[in-house]
C-alpha cells in the first residue's frame, strides 16, 4: 500500500508524500519507477478530477482511493479487490489524529513538521495494514514519544549546564 | 501542544519553499547537500542534535525527488544509538531512505534484533516499525522467531504486540515459512480471544494474509471470527474509544468478514446461522445518513457483507435482496456509492448466476455511463460488458457505439474493443455484426487496432451470404466524404474480393469500384497502399471481357509504383504488373482468396492477456469462462489453434497473395502448385539434417485447405508398389484418406535407416520424425525426434508401437501436444528376443488444425540390427563351417533376380549389413564369405556363416548357403538377405524360387498377427 500526500501549488504539484510500501510487486513498480515519476503521474491523474466526483481512479492495474482536504490531497493506493470505503475512513481517521495533535492542522504545519506526520503514521498504519483505530490510543502513544524526546533533550540541557558551569 | 521544533530544518523548508522557480530550489539544495555532505566527513564535532537535524534535512531533500546519494550510513548509524530522540530519528529515515534490498540494512540487522529482544518496549516499539515497513527475506529468517514471541507474550503491551502481528505479516509476505511452526493456527485462534482492539485488529490482518494462502489450517479460526463480528455487530461490550462515528470498528468487521471470504462453506450450522443473523441484519440495517464518514464507514461494512453473502451463496432469498440493494445504490446521488454498487454488480456476475435479475437495471447502467464521473464510467461499462448476452447484446451494443461519439480519449480503445468482442460473440445475425464492426471503425478509426478489422475480414471470407453484404455495406461507408484509412484498408480488401459481386448494382461497376478506391490512395499511408494495389489487381482480374481502358489505368499506376521507395508497395507492384501481363495465370493467383481455419478470436484473446488495465480483466475474465456464445459464432471450438497471435500472420499472408508465397507455405499453397513459375517449398530436397527443417524458415500458420499434391500422389503409389514387393511382413499402408502428404519417400527413408542409425523418418508440411538409435548386443535404443515445423501447436499426438512378437519394446510417454517449433524426443528401448524378419510399426497419428492425420511407419528395428560383424580365421570358418553339415542349421538356395552389381559392391551392402566379409577364404575369386554374429536374448550370440556364388556370365542369378547353430536364424538371415539382393522396384515375387533345401517351419506364436502374415508371405 503506497500512502502519499501532497498539494495543488502553481510549480509544485507535489509538496511532499509519505511511501510504505509494503507488497512486492508494487515495490517492484515503484523501483522500476522513480518515486518522483510516481507521484506526478498519480498527482496528474487525481488533480484533473473535478469536485464532487467519487474517491476512487483507476491506476496502472491499482485503485487509488484519495481525499482532499482543502489544499492538501491524501492518497493510497489499492488492490483492485480492497475494500475502497475502508480505506478511505482510513485517510479520514489520520486526518482527524493530525487535527487533533496539531489543532486544527493546516498545510504549514505539516510541510514545517513532517517528522511528527511520520511518527504518527506510523502508530496508524504498519506493513500498509491499519494498526490502531482508537485516536485515543494513538494520540497516547505520540505523547509518550515526545515526552520521551522533551526529558533526553532537558537532561541533555541539564548535562550540558553542568559540564558548562564545571568548566567556568 | 509543544512545538519542539528544529530552527535549522524549519529556516530550510522556508528557504525551499521561498524558491521562486525549480533552478533556484536545485541551488538551494545542491548547496543544502554540499553543507550536509561536509559536516557528515567531520562526525566528531557532530552533536546528536546536529546529527538528527541533517538526516531530517536529507529526507526533506529525497522527499521533493532529489537523489540523495550519500548518509544513509548516518541514518543507519543513528539507529545504533543508545537515546531514544537519535534512535528514533534512526530508524524512520532508514525505512524512508532504504529498500528492503540496501545493503546497509545487513549492517543494522544486529542492532535490530538486540532492540527486539530488549526490554525498553519503546525500543521494541521502533524496531518493530522498522521492519514492518522495509524488513526484506534476511529480516524474516533471523527475526520470525523473536517477533513471533513478543506477538504471544502475555507480559507484552498491546502497544508492542499489535506491531509484533503487522511486522510478523510483513515477513510472512516475505517468506511464508515462517509460519511453519508447529501449533501456529493454534496460537492464531488464541489471538482471536485479544480483549484489546489494537491487537485484534492487527491480528485480524495477519490472519487475512495467512488464511488467503491457505485456509486449511485455520478452521478452528473460523467460529472465532464470527463470534467477534457478532460482538461488533450487536455493540457489545466495545470500548468508546474503538467506534468510529458511532459505528464499532468497522475496519476490524471488514477484516473479519474478508477472513471469513477465505472459507469455501461453513459447516457447522449453528455458527452458520449466527453470521447470517448478522449479515441480514447488516443488509438491512445500514441506512444512508447525512454524516459522510459514518456513510463511507457503515457502507464499507455493508460492501463487504455482500461480498461475503455473494461468496457463501447463501439461500437465493439473500441473494436477490443483495441485488435490490445494488439496483438502489447505482441509482443514488452519492458517487462513491453508484460507484461501489457497479463495481459489485459486476462481481457478483462472476460468482452466482444472477445475470437475469441484474438485466432489470439495464437501463440505469446505460445511464451510468453518460455519468460525469470517468471512474463509474468504467465501471458501468465492465458491468455492461460482463452481463451481456445474446439477448441484449444488440442494446449494449449500440448504447457503447452511441457513447464511443462521445468517450474520453482515454476509453475508446478500450471501449471499441470491448464493443467489438460483443458483437463477435452475441450477434445475432452476422450482417449485424459487420454493421457493427463498420460504425466502430467509421467513429473511432484511430482506436481500431487491426486485430478488429482483421476479424472482420475473416468473417466475411468465412460466410458466402455474407461477402455481397458486406462489399455493399464498405462501399456505403466510401461514399462518405471523410473516409477513416482503417476504413479504407478494410473496404479495399473487402472489394478486391467481393466488388464482382455488386457488379450488377448501380454505381458498382469495376471501373466505379476501382476509381471510388483510387480516390483514396493519395491520402493513404504506405501501409495501405499495397492493399489498395492487390484490390486493384483483383478488381482487373473480375473483370469480363477485359476492359482496355481501365486495364492501362491500372497497369499505369503499377508502373508508376514500380519504383516506389518502400519495398512491399515496390515488390506488389512488379508482381503485379507481370502477372497481368501473363493473362492467364493471373486468374489462378488472384482467385477468391481460401476460407480461413477457424480460430479463437485474437480479440478475445487479447482482452483475456491483457495486463494494462486489470479493472477491465476481472469482467473479460467473467466473459470468457461463461461459455454462452451462440452458434453462429464458431470461433471457440479450435482454441489450439495458432499459439501466438494467429490473426496478424495469417493476415499478413492473406494480404500479401503472391509475393509470400515464396517464403510462406500457407493457405496459398495450392495457388502456388498451380502455378509452375513460382517455386514451392515442397519442392526442396528433403533434409537429412533433423532439425534443418524443424528450424528452417518455414512458417506454416494453418493448415493448408484439402489441396492433395499431384507429385505427392505419384509418389505414394510408387511406394505402394515397393512394399507389395518388399514383402516385409507389416507394410506401411499410407492413409489414403489423409489430405496431408509425406515429403519424400517414406519408404526411401526407412531403408536408408536399416543402414544407418540416424537420419529422418517421415516428414510431412507439419511434422518430421527423426530417428537416432544406439545398438548393442541384443539391445537397442531409439530416440524419435516428434518436431513440430510449424508456428501453431500440433496437438492429439498419438504414438503406438504395433510390437511385432520377437522383440520387446517400450516407448516412453509421448505428450499430446507438440509446441510451436519444439521437437520433443521420445526414449524407445528395444530387445531382440530372437531372430525374426519381422518389424515394428510405429502407428503415428496427429491433428493439426482440422486435419488428423495418421501415417504408419515402419521402424528401423531390422534384423541386421542385432548382428555384430566378426572376423574369424580360416581355421575357425571351416570347422565351423564343416560341423554345420546340412539343414535346418545350414541352407542353401539358388537366387534369381538379382540386382546386378560388381563383386566389390556386393561387399560393400553386406558389410553395411554388419556382416563381414572375410576376404581370401574362398579361392574362387568370384564368391564371397562373410561372418557376423547374432545377439538375442534366448540365444546370446550366435556365429553366422555366409557363402555366396556368383556367376559372373549372369550377374542376376547366385547361390547362397548360410549356416548357423540356431535353424530359424539360419532361414531368417538367408531370407533377409536374399531381400536386400533381389532388386527391388521391379523384381516380381514370384521370381524368387522355392528353397532347394527343405524349410523348416518357422517358429509362429499363433497370436501374433505379424508373424501369421510373415508366416504365410514367405
């Protein structure tokens, strides 16, 4: 399952995409193709589509299920036998973690932090298979996480202030 | 929320974003990467902060589509790194960065099982992750174990074990033995009792994966899976946190029921009825609401209990309130919905037989495809395709020519394919079918692959009634202004062939004809040229009496192409032209050209191989197993038929009349029989060489129609009367039924093989039958060569050995099909068990295309086969010689008939006969002595003695006396080479005089057939 991102801009039709991959054959297609090739290809494919038109398009043998959100397009791509809805609540379902961790998320906040979007993609989806569906859950664990990482840099800070005030 | 943001990577990103154009954002990078690259050569003065910042700078950089061709060692490193804030960092641009492939993985291989088997579950957590995402087949074998347990571990948290199952799925798509353990579908029934959803969930995916490889094993699975959907479905006992807009984890009821898809039936009943409580309640349940995402949340349910009902094929009740539900969504506002609906009425095409009840929303499928929307386009036009039949074929069709008008450029293809497949198989009547054909071809010209008017063309050459049609129908269409070139490559053909038939129409006259033609060909490619020359050729040779005026038009614009730069145009015209000037043989040549071999429509074909678009595939996939096609289509019944693309080089042929058949023995051959000038393939000197001829140019498509050879027919007569004479026990009879013809003689060729041990069998147009074979002492060993000459494949291959009672022979298994240009060798083991002139017949049928054919051959494993040229001393032959005093061991017979040759030459045949000539025993210098030895399994080895006087004033006449110390090998060998004296062709029977000396009676096994005729021949 190939999950990417991006958004409509004037020169750049991509702003930046997350890959998993996880069957062979498609990381074998993706090999062959480059990544960027890929994502201009699909961007093509999903920003000609107009408003109010289903979720789903047809892609070189997949389905790629995508949702726009404002400016910002989420995209996976699919067997041709997956269940399309669910995978589409799967995109939903990481928008409203992104919402809720960054309140209120816009493009900015995901261009300026897109480590934070893989650390919580990855509580979401694993192997290209959904995870955790409980936010609840999710939004614990990302916690736990930057918790981890705020006390490693105060000790780092605090080390640092002793070794400084040692030296004086 | 804390922002603990990394000031140097966000000043970056804006610099980036604040690039003006793609020039400057290269700048910005190059310079970015030549910053980075320099603090990486430098690593002590690298702070961990500093670290982390430049490989997130890296990823940024990869992100945007750079090549970021250095540091990945970093990112790996980091993952070594004994703080959570680098090891995290670590590990997600190494699974960014890295293929599964990477050789740097190997290096973090260590790290990464150490963090697993670890105790920091935050650590477990990262390293699971990884893996998960890019563990390749190394991952799997050293990990499977380790992550296996975590997945078990009863003191793990949830948080490390729903990652232990999605990581365990990731290595078992990489190497399915990892679930080889014994008790392994026990412990995955245990995880189906997981109270925690996170888990359940993760399991339910990995179970997915393992039951869709085999289901066997996960029975005890089953009762589980419905327990839990039963759970879900009833709201039981399902924390808050787990629904989503109010519905309990719908992904986890999908995957439990995609699990339950994997089952064929389920037995026990109570467990049934249970699922199907639920299901019906699903089915009836969901309702559509204003809230999108609980729509798409509780539709993604329903979708998939459809799929489920569909597959357990429950009570018919279900089944039709399944198809109302879909004949309800394709009709709503919502897309996604009138999308899904589509889809799943296609699907369910594929598995019950619910075609009538889908037909009642025909006409809101038709609507479908006028939608806005490209992507239910497709899907009504699959489903419009897959529930076709001959009953609505004629609507569909025309609704798909209505709206090819209309199509996206990216359709048509697709869409005329799929129109043309259709009418090929559900027409009603032919002449609607080249309407069909024709509108396709006039409205969407440039997305009508050849392989369309090619089938066409081979309809209309198949089907008398259909040629006058079909010739008005293209004229119709070239009256038009604007005339599409497919269009006139068909009209052409089809006019070249079939104008004579309009002839007596108004506006239909050759000379019309013809000038209605050659108005196009200045807008025509060079492609199209050279058909519009055969039409013309053909049009001339129809006309009667010969019209002057239209004949130099004609021969002009042949001139004119005389010269013409393109070497097919050039080749046409020059043939042409000096057949026309022939007169006569131009008749023959330029006749109606044969019916085609009936094949297996191309069209199909290509549709059921086509990879492009496998949306499409699963509807022609549907097609193509529903066998319904209507009588009038008989294309199906001969699927063997021309392996690869048969339409494209049997056209290719049928275009090109004369100037192929030079190279191409085709359906042209009688033409080319006829007509001396040109010479033929069947006219080469037959080849020894085995596989010259299998791998010489020839490219016989089809069978030729029934054309029997004159010269063939001489020569099968010829050879009847050699085996009259030859009176071998078993002749071959040549199947004089069979319109296939032997190349070369048959007869020729096994002689020629009784001396030699390898050379051909038997060829024909399709076949050769080389033989190569070991002698050993009573043993022998032969291979037959089977090689198909032709580029189709030659099936129902059938090879009985007619044994005939002195030898044992066993041939290997003979497969019924020969490939294209293959040649398969079949073992054969002999062993003689005592002397006999009798021989083997190999009884050799095969079909090719529709014509069996079935040849019996004789087998070169003669008598002669079995001896062993010896020399012996004076001494040695005359004590012998004296101790065999009279018959049955020595017989002596005075042979008329000879076939005179000098002394020398006599020799020579014996000794090719492994008997040897022992020169200088006999004084007289006009006889000859030779000895040999003789194996057979009763007897081991025998020694032979053979005399032979000749009279030189006679040289027709000799006595020859054998002795051995076996009686019937005395006779036997007497009588063989006595055969090989006596002239062949012409030498009567009768000629032979009865033995002087007493004959003893041959030993005859009263069941054997072969031996009884051999027995009452000699």
């Amino acid at each position: 399952m190939v999950f990417s991102l991006f958004s409509e801009g004037e020169n750049k039709v991509l702003c930046w995409c997350f890959f998993y991959v996880t069957l062979a054959f498609i990381i074998l297609m993706l090999y062959e193709m480059h990544f960027e090739k890929v994502i201009r290809e699909l961007g093509g494919v999903i920003l000609s589509r107009g408003p109010k038109l289903c979720n789903f398009v047809d892609w070189r043998g997949f389905k790629v299920v995508y949702k726009r959100y404002a400016s910002l397009y989420f995209c996976m791509c699919i067997d041709q036998d997956d269940n399309e809805l669910e995978v589409l609540e799967i995109i939903h379902h990481f928008v409203e973690i992104l919402d809720r961790y960054f309140g209120s998320v816009c493009e900015l906040d995901l261009i300026f932090n897109f480590h934070k979007a893989y650390y919580i993609l990855d509580e979401l989806l694993l192997a290209g298979e959904l995870q955790e569906t409980s936010k609840k859950t999710v939004a614990r664990l990302i916690a736990a996480q930057d918790s981890l990482v705020e006390t490693a840099k105060e000790q780092a800070s605090s080390i640092s202030n002793i070794i400084a005030q040692a030296t004086k | 929320m804390t922002m603990h943001g990394m000031r140097g990577l966000s000043v970056f990103i804006s610099d980036v974003r604040n690039c003006q154009n793609k020039d400057q954002e290269r700048l910005r990078i190059d310079k970015e990467l030549g910053n980075v690259r320099n603090r990486f050569k430098n690593e002590k003065g690298l702070t961990p902060y500093e670290k982390k910042k430049y490989v997130w700078k890296m990823l940024y950089i990869y992100m945007l589509g750079y090549d970021v061709d250095f540091g990945h060692m970093k990112a790996v490193s980091l993952i070594s790194a004994p703080k959570y804030p680098e090891k995290q960092v670590g590990y997600i641009v190494t699974s960014c960065l890295l293929n599964e492939n990477h050789d740097f993985l190997r290096l973090a291989i260590n790290t990464v099982r150490n963090d697993i088997i670890g105790r920091n579950e935050t650590f477990q957590c990262l390293a699971l992750t990884m893996v998960g995402n890019i563990g390749g087949r190394e991952f799997a074998e050293s990990l499977a174990p380790d992550v296996q347990k975590l997945l078990l571990s009863s003191s793990c948290r949830p948080l490390v074990r729903k990652k232990a199952a999605l990581c365990l799925l990731r290595l078992y798509r990489k190497n399915p033995d990892i679930v080889n353990v014994d008790g392994w579908a026990d412990r995955m029934a245990q995880l189906l009792d997981e109270r925690d959803l996170g888990v359940l969930t993760s399991s339910m995916s990995l179970l997915v994966a393992l039951v869709s490889n085999n289901h066997e094993a996960y029975w005890s699975c089953l009762p589980k899976c419905v327990k839990i959907l039963e759970r879900l479905a009833r709201n039981q006992d399902v924390p808050q946190e787990y629904t989503y807009y109010g519905i309990p984890s719908p992904w986890l009821q999908v995957k439990t029921m995609r699990v339950l898809q994997y089952f064929p039936t389920i037995e026990d009943p109570y467990t049934r009825r249970t699922l199907f409580e639920v299901l019906q309640r699903i089915l009836m349940g969901t309702d559509v609401v204003k809230n999108v995402n609980k729509n798409n949340a509780s539709h993604a349910v329903l979708f998939e209990a459809l799929a489920l009902v569909m597959h357990l094929d429950a009570e018919k009740e279900m089944m039709s309130q399944c198809v109302a539900l879909l004949g309800k969504f394709i009709a709503v506002r919502e897309p996604n919905i009138r999308y899904l609906g589509l889809e799943n009425m296609t699907r369910m095409l594929m598995v019950t037989d619910v075609q009538e009840i889908i037909k009642r929303h025909q006409a809101q499928i038709i609507t479908s495809l006028k939608d806005p929307d490209v992507s239910i386009r497709r899907r009504a036009l699959d489903l419009l395709y897959g529930m076709c039949d001959v009953t609505n074929a004629k609507d569909i069709v025309e609704e798909l020519l209505q709206y090819l008008s209309s199509a996206d450029f990216t359709m048509r293809e697709e869409l005329s394919l799929k129109a043309a497949i259709l009418a090929e198989k559900f027409a009603p009547d032919l002449s609607w079918y080249v309407d069909v054909i024709l509108q396709l071809i006039d409205k969407a010209g440039d997305f009508i692959s050849d392989d369309i008017w090619f089938r066409v063309v081979q309809f209309v050459t198949n089907n008398d009634d259909l040629q006058t049609y079909a010739a008005a129908k293209v004229k119709e269409y070239l009256d038009k202004p604007a005339v599409h070139e497919t269009m006139v490559k068909v009209s052409a053909y089809i006019l070249g062939e079939y104008s004579h038939l309009l002839a007596r129409r108004p506006g239909c006259s050759p000379k019309e004809i013809f000038s209605l033609l050659h108005e196009k060909l200045p807008t025509v490619s060079t492609t199209t040229i050279p058909i519009l020359l055969s039409a013309y050729a053909k049009i001339l040779m129809h006309i009667h009496p010969p019209d002057q005026e239209l004949q130099s038009q004609i021969w002009a614009i042949f001139n004119k192409y005389e010269s013409c730069i393109d070497a097919e145009i050039q080749q046409r015209a020059v043939e042409y032209l000096a057949l026309c000037q022939r007169g006569a043989p131009l008749m023959d040549i330029l006749a109606e050209m044969p019916k085609f071999p009936e094949r297996k429509s191309s069209l199909i074909k290509r549709a059921e191989y086509s990879e492009a678009d496998t949306a499409e595939q699963s509807a022609i996939k549907l097609r193509s197993q529903q066998q319904t096609s209507n009588a009038l289509v008989v294309t199906d019944q001969h699927p063997a038929n021309g392996a690869t693309s048969p339409i494209s080089v049997g056209e290719l042929s049928l275009v090109k009349v004369p100037s192929m058949i030079t190279s191409e023995n085709d359906t042209s051959t009688d033409l080319s029989q006829q007509n001396g000038a040109l010479s033929n393939v069947d006219t080469q000197p037959p080849s020894a060489d085995l596989l010259s001829d299998i791998l010489g140019p020839l490219a016989i498509e089809g069978p030729p129609g029934a054309t029997v050879q004159s010269e063939h027919n001489a020569i099968s007569g010829l050879e009847g009367g050699s085996d009259a004479v030859d009176g071998s026990a078993i002749v071959p009879v040549e199947e004089q039924t069979n319109t296939v013809q032997p190349i070369g003689n048959v007869a020729e060729r096994f002689h020629a093989l009784c001396l030699k041990d390898s050379g051909v069998l038997y060829e024909d147009p399709y076949i050769q039958i080389g033989i190569k074979a070991e002698w050993r002492g009573h043993h022998g060993r032969l291979v037959l060569f089977l090689g198909n000459k032709n580029t189709a494949p030659v099936v129902s291959v059938q090879a009985i050995i007619l044994t005939p009672a002195h030898l044992k022979m066993e041939l290997s298994l003979v497969p019924d099909t020969i490939p294209p240009r293959a040649q398969v060798q079949c073992p054969l083991e002999v062993v003689n068990l005592r002397p006999s002139r009798d021989v083997a017949v190999l009884d050799f049928s095969y079909k090719f295309g529709t014509n069996m054919v079935n040849v019996k051959l004789r087998l070169p494993a003669v008598l002669n086969k079995f001896l062993q040229p010896i020399q012996v001393t004076a001494e040695e032959f005359f004590s012998q010689w004296r101790s065999l005093s009279g018959p049955p061991l020595k017989l002596q017979e005075v042979v008329r008939g000879v076939k005179p040759m000098p002394l020398p030459e006599m020799a020579n045949l014996l000794n090719s006969f492994r008997i040897m000539i022992c020169p200088g025993l006999d004084p007289n210098p006009n006889n000859l002595v030779a000895s040999t030895t003789f194996y057979s399994e009763s007897m081991r080895a025998i020694l032979c003695l053979v005399r032979i006087e000749t009279d030189p004033a006679d040289r027709t006449q000799l006595r020859m006396t054998l002795a051995s110390g076996d009686p019937t090998l005395t006779f036997e060998l007497k009588e063989f080479i006595k055969e090989q004296l006596i002239s062949i062709p012409t030498a009567p029977r009768e000629a032979a005089p009865a033995p002087a000396a007493a004959q003893p009676t041959p030993q005859i096994p009263p069941n054997d057939p072969a031996a009884i005729l051999a027995g009452l021949l000699s």
